[in-house]
C-alpha cells in the first residue's frame, strides 16, 4: 500500500516527490473524531478531513440516508428543469437554513471549486441580464482562497496558487486583507488596520472605474490563507461599499457555513447578508461531493425576469444536484441543527484559542495564534519573534511529526499549524490535541 501510494497517486498541493522520501499516513479508519492509520495508529483528526468533517466518522443517519437513496434512484440529472424529490426537499431546507442570510434558492455543484466558479459566473451574467456587461472585473483579498478552477485561482489571494498558471482571468485584483500579523501599513490595531484595507478597496474601485467591477469574493474568515478573522467592522465596510458602487459581495462559506465560526454561516457572524454564498465541505460532511451556491431574491429576480434568453444558457454540472449528494446533504443538515454543532463550535473553540494562547506563552517559535471564531484556529510559527522570521519548512515537519505520534492530525499550511477539527469534539478531545501539540513544539525546543 504505502509503496503504491508512493508511486502512483499524484497529492494535490505536495511535492511530487515528497511522498517517495517521507510517505505520508495513509488513513484507513475513521470513528467519531478520530482516524486510524495503517499501522493501527489511532489519533484525534484536529483537521476535520479538510475543514469538512464537522459531524465525525460515524455519522449513522448520514449513511443511512445515503444507502436508502441509492436504493430508490442512484441518479438523475436537474438539467432543463428536470429534478428528483431528494433535491428539492433539500432546497426548501437549505433556503429555511439560510433565510437570516437573505438568501433562497440554490445552484447545486459538485464542491467548493465549482460553487465558486458558478458565482463568478452568475455575478458577471447577472448584470449582462441587466445591461451593464461593462460590469466584468473581480476583486478579493490577498490571502484569500477560492479553490483551483480558472476564475477561482484568478481570485485567489496567494500568488503562489495562481503564477504558475498564468495567464489566467484578466481583470481581478487583490486588495489587503485584514491581517494583523503582518500587513503594509504596519498596523496592529484590528480596527483601524479594517479601515485601511476598505479604503484601499475603495482606492481600487475608484481606480478601475465602479462600473466595471462586477463583483467582490471574500471568506468571512480567511481559511487556507492562515485562519485571519477580520475586524467586526470589515465585512459591514465591504457590504457597504460594494452597494454604494453597485457591486455584488459573494461570500465564500466553503469553510465557514454550517457551524464552523459558531454561527450558522460566517456572513451572519458578522451580521452581513450577501447576494451570493458559496458552499460545499460540511453540506455534506465528507460523506459525497457536493456543493451549493445561495442565491439572495435580488439575483434571482433578474434571471427570472430576462426574457433575452441570456439567464437560462451557462453554468450546470452533470452531478448538480445528484440525489444521493442531497440525501447525505438533508441528513446532515438534520444532524447539524439537532446537535446545534455551532454552540459546540463556540465552546470548545474558546477553549482550544485559550490553549493555544498559553502554548505561545511557552514557545517561542509561536509567532501568532489566530482564532476565536468557532473551531477554527492557527498558529503561525517564526524563528525569531522580534524579525517574525517565517519558520523553515524541516522544522515545521518534525512538529507536525511529533504531535502525529503524541495523538493528533494537524495540518501545515506553509509556516502556520492550521486547526479545525469536528465541531462534535469533546473538552477532552481538545485537551489532546493541545496535549500533542505541547509535545510536538517540546520535540524541537
Ligand atoms: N473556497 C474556500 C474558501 C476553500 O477553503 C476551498 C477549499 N479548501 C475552496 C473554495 C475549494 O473547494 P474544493 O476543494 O471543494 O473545490
């Protein structure tokens, strides 16, 4: 196994290499919130599969679901308006869910990649349908993350995920993100450093002409880019701005929706509604692919309304809405609200951030701990703090090693520890992971 899966499985955002020196852990079990590997290793998934797994591995209802879809119609497809029963009680569940974010129906895709692609899509048909197809360019934060498809990555924050593949989407440009830690203004005041960065998107929309601009893409709290919540202030700016300019704000809940900041969605976290939510990983908790992008009453009226012909032609996936992703998708919907994982989100979240803290009191190599908002967490790791020196890449290894063997998946995400483990976990499963991690930063101190 571990020789095959050296040689022949290419893994997405690794050294080809990598796997031949230093064969990662191949996971053969998962119960709870824990996950065994193949040597029989048991530890604590502190990353949720991929920030998705917010239920656990052992989720009955889910699979019970899932086999009694494919019992009673494996597929059918929801293009040119046919449908199936599964995905349309799903709709009513998810414009109930998502009714305090102002948003009512739901365009189904297969993930996060894709649910971010057809937003982009739909912001720039959207005001076609309305006339104003000057209306094309895209802004978002650097930082930010909107998966890998071609408007996706030209969005993308990092340019790391988007040189090497360029030239990609013209027209989209990356204002500062919030990001305390480090930023170019030198600000570490969170409030007046989300100042700056709304004026720097004003600066740019100005710069680029409003009617230009079809629509700004942002995580409510940056995942992949580090875990960085923005000031309270920043996502209302935003909001605001973007209305002043006739801008739509897609928000880009990949991550965030479903309990994960311990609020339903990021958006609400903040109190902002949004004219599109992008979401996938925890609609289905890791049980299917499958994903949805929320749509607010204001975009669907200018589809509904176009009698041009243009709405109906564009985005659509052969698995948009694949009955048995629905079923997985309503099963864990029910799980999410019974259990309401956001109060645990919110609990135990406050008690890792906690942990964390004190862990940084204790390491020097800690730079920054970034969290408070729910089961989302990072630690960002320097070789000295006065210079915040990024951390090298070997040493960052042998603690991720280390706090492996201690008992607990973390992730490494360049010079930063990334947590987000199930929002199912208990106090004693956050105690070892902050256990391991201790154990992990002692084995390089
Ligand atoms: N948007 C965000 C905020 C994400 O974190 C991710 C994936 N980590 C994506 C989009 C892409 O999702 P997927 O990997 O399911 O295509």
């Amino acid at each position: 196994l571990k020789e095959n899966n050296a040689r022949h499985l290419w893994h997405p955002m690794a050294h080809p290499a990598d796997s031949l020196a230093n064969p990662p852990d191949i996971i053969v079990g998962g119960e709870g919130v824990e996950i065994t590997d193949v040597d029989g290793f048991r530890s604590v998934d502190a990353v949720g599969g991929l920030w998705n797994v917010n239920l656990g591995y052992s989720c009955q209802p889910v699979k019970d679901a899932i086999t009694a879809q494919l019992d009673k119609l494996p597929y059918y497809s929801i293009f040119r308006g046919t449908s199936n029963d599964a995905v349309i009680e799903l709709s009513w569940m998810l414009k109930e869910f998502f009714a305090p974010d102002g948003l009512s129906r739901a365009f189904f895709t297969s993930g996060g990649s894709d649910s971010v692609e057809v937003s982009l899509r739909l912001a720039r048909q959207y005001h076609k349908v309305r006339g104003e197809a000057g209306r094309t360019k895209f802004l978002s934060l650097k930082k930010g993350y909107h998966g890998t498809h071609t408007l996706g990555a030209s969005v993308n924050g990092n340019a790391n995920f988007r040189t090497q593949y360029e030239p990609l989407m013209a027209g989209c440009f990356h204002i500062p993100a919030p990001y305390t830690y480090r930023n170019p203004f030198n600000e570490t005041d969170p409030e007046r450093l989300a100042q700056m960065c709304l004026a720097a998107l004003e600066d740019e929309i100005a710069f680029q002409g409003a009617g230009t601009i079809a629509a700004f893409i942002m995580e409510p709290v940056l995942g992949a880019g580090g875990v960085i919540p923005p000031h309270e202030s920043f996502m209302p700016g935003v909001r605001e701005i973007c209305d002043r300019n006739g801008i739509l704000l897609i928000a880009d809940e990949v991550i965030t929706a479903f309990g994960r900041t311990g609020d339903w969605t990021g958006s609400r976290h903040w109190g902002v509604q949004p004219d599109m939510a992008c979401t996938a990983k925890a609609i289905t908790n890791g049980y299917f692919p499958f994903g949805a992008v929320m749509l607010s009453d204001k975009i669907v009226e200018v589809f509904e309304s176009d009698t041009s012909g243009k709405a109906s032609i564009g985005s659509g996936y052969t698995y948009s809405g694949h009955p048995v992703g629905a079923a997985a998708a309503i099963a864990c919907l029910k799980e999410t609200e019974r259990l309401s994982v956001k109060d645990n989100a919110a609990a135990r979240g406050a008690q890792l951030f906690d942990g964390l803290k004190a862990l940084q009191a204790k390491f020097e190599l800690i730079g920054d701990v970034r969290g408070g908002h729910g089961l989302m967490c990072a630690l960002e790791l320097v070789s000295d703090r006065a210079s915040k020196t990024a951390i090298d890449k070997k040493t960052v290894g042998r603690i991720h090693r280390a706090t492996y063997e201690a008992g607990a998946m973390v992730r490494v995400s360049g010079p930063n520890i990334i947590l987000s483990p199930p929002l199912v976990l208990t106090a004693a499963h956050v105690d070892t992971i902050l256990s391991a991690l201790d154990a992990g930063f002692a084995s390089v101190a």
